[in-house]
C-alpha cells in the first residue's frame, strides 16, 4: 500500500509530521482528518527515492530504458506464451540481472498476488514506470489485450533508446575533444606560461600587448582560481533555482526556443515526442483527456506544455484536438492541417504517427548535420585559443631577436 508523508496541526501551536498508508491522498486525508489532525501538507512517497536515502549506493544500479524495454519484451512474451502473471513476474525477477530491478519486480509480483491490478503495482514505481507506461498497461488490462499493449510498448521504448544512443555516439567525440582542448589550456595557462614569465621579468622590456593581456589572465587564473569556482557554482546554483518555479522554467525554455538552429531542433523533437506518445496512447484505446494529460507529464519544453494545456481544455470544453494546438503559439500548421484530417478521418493515432515520423526524421538530419559541423567548429575554436597563446608567448621573443639583430 502507497506511503504518503503529511504534516498536520495537532493542536493550535503544536506541528506533527510523519508516513502514513493509504490507498490513495484522499483516504490518507480522511485518516489524518479522522484521528483529530488538521493536515497542511501531503504527499506520496517515492519509493524509490526512499531506496536510494537507505542505501546510497544503489544509484550506481539504477534501471534504464534499456532494462525496462527488456523487461517489458519479455513479459509479454511470456504472457503470450500462457502463463499467468503472477509466474511470469517470479520468473523474470530470477532472470533480471539488475539487483535493483529485481526487487521491483518482486515487489510487482507480491502486489498482484494479493489482489492489486498490474497498473496499479506499476504506479507504486513512478521512478521507474512513467505515466505513460501505467496508462497503457490499464488500457490493455481493460481490453484483455495486455501483450499486445506490452509489446506496443518495447517497441517504443526501443525507439527512444535508438534515437538517445544515437545522439549520445554523435556527440561523445566532440565531447572528448573539448574536454581535452580545455585541460590543454589550463595547463598552459596554470602551469607552463607562470615559468616562462620569470624569463620575460628578467629582459626589462617592454611587452607587446597581446602578451600582456596573456598575462593577466594566467594571473589571474592561478592566483584567483577560487573567484572563477565560486562563480561557476554561484550561476549553477542560481539557474537550478530559478529552473525549478513554473515561471522560471517557461522563461528559460521560450528563450531555448529563440536559438538559431537549435530552437527548431527542440521544438521537432518536442513535437515528435508529443505526437507518438498520443498516438501510442490512443492506438491503446486510452481516452484523449487521459492521453493528453500523461503527454503533457512527459513533455519537457514548458513553452509546449501550455500550448498542449490549452489543447486539452478546448478538447474537454467539446472542441476537436487540431483547434485547441491552433490557439497556442509553438505547434506549427503542418502538424494542426494533419491533425485536423486525421479527426475529420477517423484516423487521428495514424495522423498522429505520421507526425512523428516526418518530424523524427528531420530531427535525425538536423542532428547529424549539427554533429558534422560541431567537430570541425571545435577543432578551429580550440586551435585559435592555443594559436593566440603560442603567439603571444613568441612575439617577446622575436622582438629581442630583431633587437639583437
């Protein structure tokens, strides 16, 4: 049964907090209302943060796309195969290798042994299981489709498993490529020019400038290296702050949306999301309000969130999906003209899936195009950052040689 954290009046000065278990909120309150609390705050534990506080280390075993598509192939595969579920569940927890994912599929199998529906088991992980995935495991439990449903869903978690590793291996070279230009530069700046600096101090000449200005900042960088630190980690700290309230994170998001190149990469990337994961959903037999309020959950751009937002209020106040995204401002009318022949049709998930391809498409060139051009971009920053530091350590140095001469 879920654990819910609560504080709660006591009397008129005295604050209590504490766990308690219940169904759901609701009935967490009436057990707090009923023992004479008056609650000020409630929420449901996550349990596998709760994990993680107990034992630290099982950070370094956390469950992945990867993991959680595998489990779900092979669920169904046994499901299909005819054993029931609780003997599906005991045989995939012997087989995970993922101790961490093992525990959470015994915990699974224990709570649909006693009764609870798999949904409802799943939504005890919200850590591991998203909403998406619970939506579509009741859809398929209600219409006595469960391994089909499960099978829809190792097909999409493979799909984003593809399209994240495929970024990931398009960026990992240019990645280790600015990571070892900047520790180039800092050592020079930290540790090399600080002892050719004695040899110039000895000469009692005057410096070019673009030496001086050389300089300084290796000066700086050695002796105020904290100043530097503390301001990293002063905007770090500040930007999180900031990112976590709603108005914060809708402002840092739009401007996002302004970059070049990259504003439109967000926004395909964010609209292929949305429309795969509806498609997905409503392919299931999962309703529209239902489906659109698990998309919006998993949506990541807050500027989209509120067009999708007020997409779902037009469609519970009567309207049809293509008019609530026209009224927003980052859905564009190629995918409102598709959705809109796509419900006038009959055939909105199939309208909705079309979107994502053409729009997961594009992503996948834009990225590949971005990845080709990062490398040569990174290879040419880096080399000017060196080049100005070579030349400005050799120009003393062929001053006093025409001197001389």
């Amino acid at each position: 049964m879920p654990r819910f954290f609560y504080r709660a009046k006591k009397g008129p000065k005295e604050e209590i907090s504490g766990f308690i278990e219940a169904e759901n909120k609701d009935a967490a309150l009436h057990k707090l209302t009923a023992a004479g609390h008056f609650p000020i705050f409630i929420e449901q534990e996550d349990i596998e943060k709760a994990a993680l506080k107990k034992n630290p280390l099982s950070f370094f075993r956390r469950v992945s796309i990867r993991d959680i598509s595998i489990f779900t192939r092979q669920l169904s595969d046994l499901l299909e195969a005819g054993l029931p579920l609780v003997r599906a569940l005991s045989v995939l927890r012997k087989q995970t290798e993922n101790r961490f994912l093992q525990n959470v599929i015994g915990e699974l199998r224990d709570s649909v042994q006693d009764g609870n529906p798999l949904s409802d088991s799943l939504r005890k992980h919200p850590g591991i299981f998203s909403d998406l995935y619970v939506s579509m495991v009741r859809s398929g439990e209600t219409g006595g489709n469960l391994e089909g449903v499960l099978v829809r869903l190792a097909e999409f978690q493979e799909s984003q498993e593809e399209l994240n590793t495929t970024v990931r291996h398009a960026l990992a070279y240019p990645g280790l490529m600015a990571i070892v230009g900047a520790v180039t530069i800092i050592v020079l700046m930290v540790f090399v020019i600080p002892k050719i600096v004695v040899m110039f101090q000895d000469l009692n000449q005057t410096l070019p400038l673009p030496t001086v200005i050389l300089l300084n900042i290796s000066h700086f960088m050695r002796d105020f290296w904290w100043i530097l630190l503390g301001v990293c980690l002063l905007v770090y700290f500040a930007f999180r702050r900031i990112a976590k309230t709603h108005e914060g994170k809708l402002f840092i998001d739009r401007s996002r949306l302004t970059i070049p190149v990259i504003g439109q990469l967000i926004l395909r990337a964010e609209i292929a999301r949305f429309a795969r994961t509806l498609s997905t959903l409503l392919n299931n037999g999962v309703p529209i309000l239902e489906a659109l309020n698990v998309v919006i959950n998993i949506m990541e751009n807050e500027s989209l969130k509120e067009d999708a937002r007020l997409a779902r209020q037009e469609v519970r106040e009567g309207a049809n999906l293509a008019k609530g995204l026209s009224k927003g401002a980052y859905f564009p009318v190629f995918v409102n003209n598709m959705i809109a022949v796509g419900e006038e049709s009959g055939a909105l998930e199939k309208a909705l899936l079309k979107v994502a391809i053409s729009y997961e498409r594009e992503v996948d060139r834009t990225v590949k195009v971005l990845t080709s051009l990062l490398e040569p971009l990174m290879i040419l920053t880096i080399g000017l950052v060196i080049g100005f530091i070579v030349i400005a350590m050799l120009l003393p140095i062929f001053e006093i040689s025409f001197i001389a001469s």
